[in-house]
C-alpha cells in the first residue's frame, strides 16, 4: 500500500542553541553551603551568602538604616537580604508576562550618567519626564551614579531586576512628585510596597515611628491611603522603559499607568513652615 | 425448529459441531423464513478496535469458548488496518503505553508475536515533575528487584490492532463485516424456530442483520450499544485538548538505546508528556487549553519543536507568553534558556524535527457509564469509560476489561449456561467497574491537584510527591498498581 512521503523537519540550529544554553547555564542552585566552602559568584560582585549571614544582614542592615536614613547602602543591602526567597522571583515573573518588562530583561538597560545624558535633559520642555527627573536630581543634588551595585542576590537575572528597581527608584518620585524628606520617601516607599511587593520597601514604613506627629498624621491620613490604592490598582512600574519615555509628558505617563497626583507635599511643607514663621514673628511682636 | 434449537442449545448438547453441520442447518433456515434475521450469533461484538479485536480473539482461543459463534462489526475499512507498515522512521501519532499485564494478556492470546516489534519501544524508567516547583519523583524498578525492568511498552495503536487482526485472521472462525456501520439495534421477533424478543438485532448498512445471544459494545465513548441498553454515561468535559505528534530527538534518550525514559511533566494548563519510540523518536502527548491547542497546531515547525522544548525547560510564566505569539518563539527559547538553570540529563533531549502531518489533536473528557451490563449487552473499553491520558491507562482499562468479559462467558459456557443472561455477565461488572471507577477518580483528581498554579496546595502537593519518592515501598505499591501486576485492591 502506497504510504505519503513525510519528511522530518530539522532544526538543528534550535537544538544547538538549546543545548549550549543548557550546559552553560550556571548551576548555582539553592544548594546550602559553608561559609568556607562558598560557590563560584554568578556575576561581577556577587558575594554568595550563608543562611545565617544573610539574616543577619537583613537585621543589622534594617536596625541601622532605621536609626540612620541617609545610609543608602545598608538600605540597599536590606532589600537585598530580603528579597528572597519569593519576592524578586515574583517580581521577575511580572516583568516576564509583560511584554515591555520582556524587552527591559533581554535589553538590559542600565541608568547612569554614562547612559543618560543629563545636558540634554535639561533641554527637554517643562512638563516632560526626562525635565522633571532632572530638575529633581538638581533639586536634591544627586546624580544617577549614587546607586550601589547589587551583590546578595544569587540569580543573576534577579540581580538585574533588582538593580533596575533600585536605578528608577528617582523616577518614580519625578512621576509622583513626592520630594526626598524623609516624608515623601516613605510615602513613595508605601506606594512600592502596594505596587512592586518587595519587603525592604514594606519594612521602610516602619521609619513612620521617626516621622514628627504633624508629618505622621499626614502620612496615615493622606499619603498612606493614597500610595495604597494607587500602588495596587496601576500597572507596574518595574516594567516602564523609562528610556524611551523621557520625552512624554507627565501628567499622560501617569494617566496611563493610572497612578493619581498625591497632593503636592512640598508645597504643603512650605506652607506649613510658612505659617510656622507668621506665628513665631506674631509672638515676637506681641511681645 | 428443530435447527434453531440446535444452534441455541449448542453449548450443552454438542459443544464441537462442526461448521458445516450448524451452517447446513442454518441455509435451511434461511430458505424457510424470510422474516428471521440473517444470522444468529453467540457473541457480536460491535467495534473494532483493540478491545473488540482483544476480544474475539480471546474467545476464539480460549478452548471452552473457541466453538461459539462470534461476528465483528466494524464501520472502517479493516484492510487498511491489516495492511499497516510504516518505514522505521515514521510512526503513528497515536499511541498507547501497554502495561505489562495488557502485554502478557496479548502474549497469552498470541498477538503479542504478531505486532511489529521492531515498532514496539519498551521503557525503563519516567521522569515526572510539577513544572512550578520543580518537585520530582522517578518511576524506576530498583535494580535486581523485579525480574524485567520494564515499566511499559509504547506502542502504535495501529500497530496493536494490525497484529490483533492478523492473530485473528490466523485462527478464523469469525464473521467480520468491516466497512459496515450500525444502522440501528433493536429486539428482534418471535417465529416459529426460535423466540427473539428479548435479543438484540444489529442492522448494518449492507443489508444484513445479525441477532446476538450477547451484544458486546466496544464501539468507543458514543457507543450506540450503550444507547440501545438504556445506559447513561456521566461525567464532564476537561476542557482541554490533547496535542499529540511524532517528533525526531537529538539523540536516543539519556539512558542509551536499551534503557529508555518517559517523561511527563505537570504545567498548570495540564500535563506534557514524552514517551520514547525505536530509534531516535518520540511521541508527545500535550494536553492543553483549546485555546492553546489551535495555536501549536497552526505554528511552524521550528517555533512548534521551540514550544516542545520549552514545554520542559521554561518556567510557566514563560511559556504563558509563548503561547501568546504568533511566532518567533524559536527565539525567545533561545533567550530564556540561558536564564533558565535546568540539568539537562533530567528533562528529555532536545526535540529537533516533527513529522509532517502528525501534529493534531483530540479533546480529553471523563466518563463513566452506569453499569456495563444489561440484558444480552456487555460494554467494553471506551464505550464503558473514558478517563484523562495522565497516567496512560485507557486502553489498558480497555484490555482489562476484556479478560474479566472472557472468563465470565467462559464460566457460563462451561457451566452449560445461557452467556447472554445478566446474571452471569454480573460478574464482569462487578469485577471491574470499582477498580476503573478508582483509576478514573485518582487521574481525575491528579489533573484537579496539578492544576493549581499558586497557593498553599502548590508546596503541598510538592511535598507529597517528594514523600512518595522519597518512600520506597509506597512508590513501589503505586508502580505496581499501575502495571496492573500489583495485589487487586478491588
């Protein structure tokens, strides 16, 4: 009986990339290890921790950053200790079902002044995303260079995804307009924790305790509920490719993303200091 | 008269007449009354597929049954079946895994040396694993345990029906009217030979009319003896479709030629499977969201092969993207490969070819009938249940089935009774429909538990299986209940 002719269709080009892919994969698992005995770093800078090493940097690193909050680093290193085991990896997933959160992780593009330029950005129209990060860097006197580099993570793609985190963290308080007193920064921490669900953001609240009365009431009356809601109902901010939406307008990237304008809290502080003064020239008057 | 009694009371009085005596009796017959059916048989067995050719020719060689009259019915060409032959690198895209219970019993009827074996791929081992956690559990008789290592045999279901065939063929004695499908079945009447009117009458599309002392269903899930007995079928739809293909391997499996491996893996849409054939080949068994299941059917080649491949490497988060395009997932493979840590020696080996044509795909549902008895009605295989491909059971169901229907007809002929009566087939009801009501529910409840994506029950079904693994005895009470060479539960 006659059988139709059928050919096997190769694609060995699939097979070898597969295979090479496979085999050359690290194999840094989540084996437990001494500290004497640690497994080969899976980037440039990785420092492979112990169980123990890492809770005790997540402690130390959350005491000290608490008392002191201009430590930037033991802040980044808090997120770092905390972040696994489900958190980055959950955030890895939400940049892989996004199709932009796709393209950051396979472009992997890094913010700084190399990548960045920061004359043109000064040249951009006032109501546009790259003008509002910048006039902020200028504002705070800081520059996209004064991030550290990300070392306790072991996956090194969730390293990335850390390190693009920590790197838009400056544009996500040019898109909400909250300034970098203590205030706003745990405001913009809240609205993290609602949208990005990593623990160092979340244990940031905690610096409410060091907030004046006046600031905290404002904080649990007016920017905690806001950064809640918004955080939870907008896209994620982690898969913004802030590269490419330098010239947009502010006020259209933020409806997009469905994230309100929080009530302008320097303006609020201005006023306040204001009223602050009147008070203290009446009294002197008065007297 | 006197010929029809002879031929009802056969079985008591002469158990050996020969063929040309009954059919002389028969033509007589014939020429008297027109209104008679054509043809009275013992055993009609409508369907032709491996549990109805299992069992005619169990019955044919069974020595207590050999003399009963038995017809098959068949609606496709069976000339296309016997002529099966296939190059040694081409395969069918629907196969079936033998347990080696199925395998002695087609051994015992003497098929299993009529089937193409050099088409027949034995295994010694399965790989299977939750594709969210990765917790893994491996199916493998220890060594110097059990006296063969196999667990099963993959094996072509036209390559299984051609060798039943052939056996059949070899011994005989059936009437075979292929390419005739069921018009109806209704009673047939009374006359002055013989009273009719509580047995089944098949009508064919060729004319003929066959009476049955037992009427065996084996005629698949919308089984038209089941609705003429008045059985219901319950169950439900899966909603899933599953995918099935020939695909051409890298390389003849990690254990070498002669120690293969079948993998399956459980995606949250549902489960993937590989099971090697000869040579460097292998079946794929996906069983998928409809919507899915269109997709990998329209895809090309590569990004087809590229879907396969990440069906076991990549993390379901990826391949719930994949699944959303329309191609390019060749590259995107390539991408998440190197991001996806995997040991390459626990997942099969790269998929580098598809035979052309053999990707399709077949909707997966549950059912069961009620009972798989009435009067002068027997179901058998498909037509009695159908159950989800996760844990390659069906047609060893089927196979089962078949022996329990021939020992209990071999019981009642050999105790000189009537094999059509319910009271006799009760005991192949009662046989089996507990234990393959118990496999339907545990494939069931597998596909449920492995559908979950997130939640508690994901690290909790992951320690189970862990624990299963991990506890020798239990695994092995689970692999031997699956080869069917475990103690009989029910």
């Amino acid at each position: 009986m006659e059988v139709a002719s059928s050919r096997i269709r190769p694609a060995t080009r699939t097979a070898s990339k597969v295979c090479a892919a496979c085999t050359s994969s690290s194999t840094s698992s989540s084996r437990p290890f001494s500290a004497l005995n640690r497994p080969p770093p899976s980037y440039p800078g990785h420092v492979p921790l112990t169980r123990v090493e890492r809770a005790g940097l997540a402690v130390g690193s959350g005491v000290m950053s608490l008392l002191n909050p201009y430590r930037h680093d033991l802040i980044a290193a808090l997120g770092e200790a905390t972040a696994t085991p489900y958190f980055i990896y959950r955030l890895r997933d939400a940049m892989l079902s996004d199709p932009t959160g796709r393209r950051i992780l396979r472009l992997r593009p890094r913010i700084s002044s190399n990548t960045l330029s920061v004359e043109k950005l000064r040249q951009l129209p006032a109501n546009t995303v790259g003008r509002a990060y910048v006039d902020w860097l200028d504002r705070e006197g800081v520059s996209p260079d004064t991030r550290s580099q990300v070392r306790y993570i072991d996956d090194e793609e969730c390293a990335y995804v850390m390190q693009r985190y920590r790197e838009c963290h400056d544009f996500y308080h040019a898109v909400t307009g909250l300034p970098i007193v203590r205030e706003g920064e745990v405001a913009l921490k809240a609205f993290e924790f609602a949208n990005t669900l990593i623990p160092m953001t979340g244990l940031s609240m905690l610096a409410v305790a060091t907030l004046k009365p006046s600031e905290r009431s404002r904080f649990w009356s007016t920017y905690f509920p806001w950064a809640v809601r918004n955080g939870v109902r907008s896209r994620e901010v982690i898969n913004v490719f802030w590269e490419e939406e330098l010239e947009r307008d502010v006020g259209e990237l933020r409806a997009e993303l469905g994230i309100e304008r929080p009530p302008d809290l320097r303006e609020i502080r201005q006023r306040e200091r204001e009223e602050r003064k009147r008070q203290k020239e009446m009294q002197n008057q008065g007297r | 008269m006197a010929a029809g009694r002879a031929l009802l009371g056969r079985a008591r009085a002469t158990p050996f007449v020969c063929r040309s005596c009954s059919q002389s009796f028969q033509i007589r017959a014939r020429r008297m009354y027109s209104t008679r059916p054509n043809d009275i048989y013992d055993v009609v067995c409508v369907g032709g597929g491996p549990a109805g050719l299992s069992l005619l020719t169990a019955l044919r060689v069974n020595p207590v049954t050999t003399g009963l009259r038995v017809a098959l019915v068949e609606a496709q060409d069976l000339s296309k079946t016997r002529s099966f032959s296939l190059p040694p690198t081409q395969f069918s895209n629907r196969c079936s895994s033998l347990t080696p219970a199925s395998a002695h019993f087609l051994d015992e009827i003497g098929a299993w040396s009529h089937l193409q074996r050099g088409r027949v791929q034995e295994y010694q081992e399965m790989q299977v694993w939750d594709g969210v956690t990765g917790a893994r559990i491996e199916f493998d008789w220890p060594p110097g345990s059990a006296s063969s290592k196999t667990i099963a045999y993959m094996t072509e279901n036209l390559n299984l029906t051609s060798g039943l065939l052939k056996r059949l063929d070899e011994l005989g004695g059936v009437d075979v009217f292929d390419n005739s499908r069921v018009q109806g079945i209704e009673f047939g009447e009374e006359s002055e030979d013989a009273d009719l009117r509580e047995w089944p009458v098949v009508k064919l599309s060729g004319g003929q009319s066959l009476a049955a002392r037992l009427l065996v269903g084996a005629d698949g899930a919308n089984s038209p003896v089941r609705a003429f007995a008045g059985i219901e079928s319950r169950g439900w739809d899966y909603d899933r479709h599953g995918v099935v293909a020939t695909l051409e391997l890298e390389g003849d499996g990690w254990g070498g030629e002669y120690s293969k491996i079948a993998y399956q893996r459980f995606l949250p849409t549902g489960p993937v499977a590989m099971l090697p054939l000869p040579g460097n080949y292998a079946t794929l068994v996906w069983s998928t969201t409809p919507v899915n299941a269109s997709l990998l059917k329209k895809l090309e080649p590569r990004d087809f092969l590229a879907m396969v491949n990440a069906a076991f490497r990549l993390s379901p988060v990826d391949l719930a993207y994949m699944h959303t395009q329309d191609q390019g997932q060749d590259d995107e493979l390539a991408w998440r490969a190197q991001h996806t840590p995997v040991d390459p020696e626990t997942i099969p080996q790269a998929a580098v070819g598809v035979q052309e044509g053999s990707v399709a795909s077949f909707p997966l549902k549950m059912r069961h009938a009620d009972t798989y008895i009435s009067d002068r009605v027997a179901l058998v295989g498909d037509a009695a249940h159908t159950v989800h491909p996760i844990a390659g059971q069906g047609l060893n169901q089927g196979q089962g089935d078949v022996q329990s229907l021939v020992r209990a007809i071999e019981y009642a002929v050999s105790h000189g009774q009537d094999l059509g009566a319910q009271m006799w087939l009760e005991q192949y009801n009662s046989e089996r429909y507990a234990a393959n009501h118990v496999l339907i529910g545990v494939c069931d409840k597998l596909h449920k538990l492995y559908s979950v994506e997130s939640g508690p029950l994901v690290p909790l079904r992951s320690v189970g299986l862990k624990a299963v693994n991990a506890l020798g005895p239990l695994k092995s009470f689970f692999m031997e209940q699956a080869s069917g060479t475990g103690i009989k539960m029910f």
